[in-house]
C-alpha cells in the first residue's frame, strides 16, 4: 500500500517541479553522453582484447584436449593480454564511478530537495562517492562473472556447439538486475548500512517497489517501441520525454518510500 | 604564513564549503582529467597487435606455414 502512495506522490512531484525534472533530465542525458564519449575507446580496446584473448584460448583448447578455461587463461601466451584486460575494466568502472558519482550526487539531491529535504550537492556527491567504493568492488566482481561466463559460452560454442547453453550468463543478468534495485535503495537512504537495513525491514515493500518499477520500465519500452515503429527518428524526443522522467520519478519514489517522515 | 591560512579559512567559512569537501572536489577534478587522458592515449597504455602481426604470430604458434 505505502508503494502506491509513495508512487502516486512521486508522481504528483514530478508534475509540481518541471524545473526539477529538466534539470535532471538535462544532467542524466550530459552524463548519459560523457559516458558514451569516455567508455566508447575503451570498450573497443575491451573487445579487442577478449576477441585476441578467445582466439588464443580456444586454440590452445583445440590443440590440448582436456586442458581448462582457466589454466588456458593463464598460461603465458594468454596471461599478458589477460592483465591489461583487467586493467581496461579497472579503467572502464573508473569512468563509470566518476560520472556516476557527479550525475547521480546531482540528481538524487535534486530528487531529495523536490521533496522538501534538506540537501546540499556536495554532501549528496560525497555521499554517492562513498557509496561508489563499494559499488565498485560488487559491481566490478558481477562484471567479471559476467565476462567469464560470456568467454565461456564464446568458447564452448567455437569448441562443442551443441553444449553451448546461456544458462550462467542468464543467471548472471538475473543478478545484476537484483543489484539495481538494491543500489537504488542505498542510494535513496543515503547509505549502504541504512539501505541495507532498510531492505531487511522491508521485504515486501523492496519486492513491490521492484516490480512497480520494472512495470512502469516495461511500458516506457512500449512506448519507445511503438514510437520507433511511426518513425526512426522519433525515437530519440520520446526517449528524451518519457525515459528521462520516469527515471526522475523513480528516484523520487525511492526517496519517498525508504525516506522515514516524508510520507508517514 | 599563518595568517595566509586564516584567509583561507575566513574564504571557505564564507563559500560554506568544510576542507574535506574542497580536497573531494580537487581530486574529483583531477581524476576526471586522468581518465580524458587515458581514454585519449589508450594505445599508448594498452597496445595491440594489429590483425597481420596477430596472423603472423598464430601462424608460428600453430606451425601452419
């Protein structure tokens, strides 16, 4: 019940400050562009670097029969490409903490002050930093899970087609889309333990801010979808109009619902 | 010297800002421009064998020439 109300509060926010939701709409999509400008040369210098690492892992396979993924990954030939590979995604969250930190510090403070809290910026960016330490460490291990279990799936399906299934990589997405909603909770309590507490407190209302949120996602994409299908280029203003608030509206929401006094 | 840090302090007092906020945004500064750097210079810090050296190579590994 508190979900809804928080929602529909959320909602009337967004509709009482249109100057917060274009500030913030303007800050995710100039973050939205850093990101792609930054994390472009290094995802391509990423991607030739697994291609190179597949290739020398699947030959050695091909010539070694019985020999594993992993002893395949650190034999010499391999280990080189494999550490700077690493040191490519160190690089890559990098770029993603700092923009995360600047945008998501700007608008969570922006989504707090549309709710009549108390907010300066620069504790808000201090407060995202912090947390960004140890989302970085969560986020960082979940990629490389990721990342193994897609070298695995490229490599098995090089070496024995058949066995090839998408099962780990499923379960992987299954996780980081958990790890989102559990982030978004750190961030709106302002703190990884308050958050964390807070989930534990409240399992069914993080249950249904999750599904209610993932609804209002899966009807932007409609939306979006049925946009692109009336014209290609329509997609970007209607991306701009809906997907923008409706993530201004989220954070409203979870600013609402885990924020104790705001709503009760 | 002394009173040079007392201006300094009577300046961040008056901008409302405490020393721990202007050190996080210094080093936030400073890392951006690291990163715009980095990502400028990539094969400089992470070089690559192009496609021919790469073929080259796999045709000494593999013996097949």
């Amino acid at each position: 019940m508190k979900v809804l109300v928080s929602a529909r509060k959320a909602l009337s926010v967004l509709v009482e400050n249109p100057l917060a939701v274009v500030a913030s709409a303007c800050v995710d999509a100039v973050a939205l562009v850093a990101f792609g400008f930054l994390s472009q040369p290094v995802y391509d210098k990423l991607v030739e670097h697994i291609i190179i690492i597949s290739t020398l892992v699947s030959e050695q396979l091909r010539m070694a029969r019985g020999q594993s993924i992993l002893s395949a990954l650190s034999s010499p030939e391999v280990a080189g490409f494999a550490r700077q590979l690493a040191w490519l995604l160190a690089l890559l969250l990098l770029v993603a903490a700092v923009i995360v930190v600047v945008s998501q510090g700007v608008n969570w403070a922006i989504a707090r002050s549309s709710l009549m809290q108390k907010v300066r910026i620069i504790e808000e960016l201090m407060r995202v930093a912090r947390m960004a330490v140890v989302w970085s460490v969560i986020v960082a291990l979940v990629y490389v899970i990721g990342l193994l279990a897609d070298l695995r799936l490229v490599v098995i399906s090089k070496v024995a087609p058949a066995q090839a299934g998408t099962g780990l990589v499923d379960v992987v997405q299954g996780v980081e889309i958990v790890l989102l909603f559990v982030a978004l909770v750190h961030l709106a309590a302002g703190s990884i333990l308050a958050g964390t507490a807070w989930i534990f407190q409240h399992k069914a209302q993080f249950l249904g801010a999750g599904v209610l949120v993932t609804s209002v996602f899966a009807l932007v994409s409609l939306l979006l979808q049925a946009a692109a299908g009336l014209s290609q280029p329509l997609m970007v203003p209607a991306g701009l109009l809906v997907f923008l608030p409706a993530v201004m509206w989220t954070r409203v929401f979870y600013v609402g619902l885990v924020s104790n006094g705001v709503h009760s | 010297m002394q009173s040079e840090q007392a201006d300094w302090r009577v300046v961040l007092r008056e901008v409302g800002m405490k020393r721990t906020e202007i050190v996080f945004l210094v080093v936030l500064l400073l890392v951006v421009v690291l990163l715009v750097v980095m990502t400028a210079n990539l094969d400089l810090f992470f070089p690559t064998p192009g496609p021919v050296e790469f073929a080259k190579a796999a045709i000494n590994r593999t013996g097949a020439a």
